[in-house]
C-alpha cells in the first residue's frame, strides 16, 4: 500500500491555488484601484480579508489531507449537526444582508453547510440500502439536502437553496440508483422553469417536444405522460409562482437578464452595466486597474457576486477564457480523481462537490452576461468571502484526502 502523500493530486492544488490568486488579483483592482475613492471602508478592506481567509483555507487543507479518511467519514453526524445548527442560528439571529439572513458571528452558514450536507449525503448514497435503490433510503438522501434547503428559503436565501437543490439530481445520477428516464425528468423541469422565466411560450413548446422524446427514448406512456403532465405542471406552478405570487421588485430580478433595457434603472441595471464593462475588455482588456466601468464602480457588488466582470473589463476575451479553461480542468479532473479511487464514497463526494461548483459558475457567469437571472451566486474561488473560500477549500481538501488514501476504503465501510 502507497503512502497516501504519493497518491496526492498536486495539480488539483496548483489549480486552486491559481485560481485564488486571479480573484485576489481582480478584488485588489477594486479595491485599490482608482475605483477606491468611491468604496466604503469596509469595502477597501476586501482584498486583505480576503488574503487572511486564503491563508486560513489553506492551513485548513493541510489539515484535512492530514486526517484519516476513516475519521472524516464518521463524523458526517457531528459535521451535518454543526452546519445545520449555523444555518437555524442565521435565522435568529443573523445579521441581515440585502435582504437575506444570510450572516452570523462573522461567517455565511450557508456556504459552510454546501461541506456537511455533500458529506451527509455521500455517506448514505455510498451505503448498500441506497445502491439497492432502496426508497425510504434514497428519501432521507432527499431529506438530508432539502432541511437545509428550508432553513436558507426561511432566511430568504434563494439563491444559495438553488445551488443545494441541485445536489439532489447530481448525486442520485452518479450513485446510479435512479433509471435514466427518471433523470430526464428532473433536468426537463429544471430548464421549463428557465424557459417560463425567459418566454412561458417557449417553456411550453419544450414541455411537448420533451414528452415525445421521452416516448420516443422508452416507448413508454407513462413516462411520456409525466414528461408531459410532471414536468408540465412544475412550469405552470412556476409560471404563477413569477406572475401571481412573487411582488413586482421580486419579479424584476428574476426577468430583468432577459430584457435588462425595461428595468435598467432599477435590476436591469447590474446587467446593462456588466455586459458594457465585459464588452469594453475586448480581446486583451484594458489593463490591470484601468478599467473604466470598474474603476468609476459602475458595476454593483463588483469584488463578490461580479467579480468575473473585472476580468472581462481589465483582461478582455482571453483572460476571461483563461479563467473558464482553468475551472474547466479542475472540474474534469476532480470527477475524474472520484472515479478514478474505485469505490462509491469518493466518487459520489468528488460528484457532489464537483456539481456545486458547475452550478456557481453557470450560474455566476450567466448573470454577468445576461444569460441568467441576477440572483447573488458567488464565483467559487475568485469572488470576496470567507466563507465561500473557506468551505469550497474544504470540500477540495476533503476530495483529495479521501482520493489519496482511497486505499484505505478496499477494507472500509460507513456504518
């Protein structure tokens, strides 16, 4: 048996470590730039908090790669516990930010529980019940994603209960527990209820064009029928949850990234702005701090939620491509890294942690460039936060630990 230091993934390092260093590159050019003067103090404080909490992460990696992968795993009780208990004690009592309980005591539970509930779930996806595709197993799976899921809607944190809910289709697709089909439906809703955002017309035409695949695909009826009257009732529940329900500031975040030009001096504003910041980068960008629309703070929340703005504006199209090229890599080879160990635990882990950050950056991207709606996603590594750094460094650290020692699970089970 190889130590598990020869079993490491230092390129998965390398890559985190590089990405750190562009956000703290583009949050230094926001905050000590020209664009300082306009900035509260708080704000200009960003990039050395952000270099303390890239220091704190990386001591926190090297501990985890230190732990006994046997250890980690067991305390997915004690971990989930903790993550939970923050995220009830945001919502009594959490410092409230744009409208979010989304603060307590100096961190964002809601980005340190993405590192228990993956966990939590990974443990018991991993364990014989759940690969039997055993139901009441495969629903406290569920549950476990969707507590925390109610706690962050209760603190009104929509955005970052999206990016769990996600976890629920990833896991179950690579725990090979759920048929094909049933996944098809889970991604067909998922893309009506973008589609009634952006044209309910649209989302409508999909839904029929789905239902025939889908009876095409199994020559199934049944599977047709709910293609069509499954899928099709999540987009209208959505439809009346956007236009009967939601108040019209609510209504204006989630439309505004489809035509940005009929609210552009209330939502639509942040992607007008960014889109202009992006376009002006041209080729190679205009330099480092020299952008205008970041250096005159056109751009709203430009070290957190647009940071990939800076990068656009200030290093054009190949700097921003070099940044997707990098997640890209790091993305493949992470999934790869669980597939590669060989047993269920640290490839549904390397999963789990893989489809949260597809998700950021999707999600993230989108906004800046007006394919998603405005909804206060961070870009994983790159954006200002501690938490965000702190907890998406952690599940790095823990997908390589259980990588490198993934000998250890040829004797080992959870219990």
């Amino acid at each position: 048996m190889r130590p598990w230091y020869r079993n490491l993934d230092w390129f998965s390092l390398l890559l985190w470590a590089a990405l750190v260093s562009i956000g703290l590159t583009a949050i230094y050019s926001a905050t000590h730039g020209p664009a300082r003067e306009f900035l509260l103090e708080t704000v200009q404080q960003n990039f050395d908090r952000q270099l303390r909490w890239f220091g704190l992460s990386a001591v926190g990696i090297a501990i985890l790669l230190l732990l006994p992968a046997r250890l980690i795993v067991r305390m997915w009780p004690v971990i989930y516990a903790i993550c939970i208990g923050l995220l009830v004690a945001a919502i009594l009592f959490g410092r409230e930010v744009n409208g979010a309980k989304a603060w307590v005591w100096g961190l964002q539970p809601g980005e340190i529980g993405k590192v228990g509930t993956v966990l939590a779930a990974t443990v018991l996806l991993s364990g014989k019940e759940a690969r039997r595709g055993s139901l009441p197993h495969l629903l406290l799976v569920g549950l476990v994603v969707l507590i925390p899921v109610g706690l962050l809607l209760a603190a009104n944190d929509t955005g970052t209960a999206l990016v769990y809910l996600s976890l629920i289709p990833v896991m179950l697709f690579w725990s090979g527990a759920v048929p094909l089909p049933w996944m098809a439906l889970v991604g067909a809703s998922a893309v009506a209820v973008y589609l009634v955002i952006v044209n309910p017309a649209l989302a409508a035409l999909f839904v029929i064009a789905a239902a025939v695949g889908m009876w095409a695909w199994t020559q199934s009826r049944a599977m047709a029928g709910l293609m069509a009257f499954g899928v099709g009732g999540i987009a209208i529940a959505a439809w009346v949850g956007l236009f009967r329900i939601l108040q019209p500031h609510q209504i204006a975040r989630l439309v505004a990234f489809d035509n940005p030009e009929a609210y552009r001096l209330t939502a639509g504003f942040h992607v007008i702005q960014s889109k202009a910041a992006i376009g002006s980068g041209g080729l190679f960008g205009k330099g480092f701090t020299e952008g205008t629309q970041t250096q005159l703070a056109f751009i709203p929340e430009q070290s957190t939620d647009f940071v990939f703005t800076i990068i656009g504006e200030e290093f054009g199209f190949l700097g921003t491509m070099a940044v997707l090229l990098i997640f890209g890599t790091l993305l493949v080879r992470l999934a790869g890294l669980g597939v590669q160990a060989g047993f269920a635990l640290p490839r549904l882990f390397a999963a789990g942690m893989t489809g949260i950050f597809f998700v950021h950056i999707l999600i993230n991207v989108g906004m800046t460039i007006g394919l998603m709606p405005v909804i206060g996603i961070p870009l994983p590594f790159i954006s200002y936060g501690g938490s965000a750094l702190l907890a998406n460094s952690a599940m790095l650290g823990i997908a390589l630990s259980l990588h490198a020692r993934r000998d250890e699970f040829a004797v080992y089970r959870p219990e």
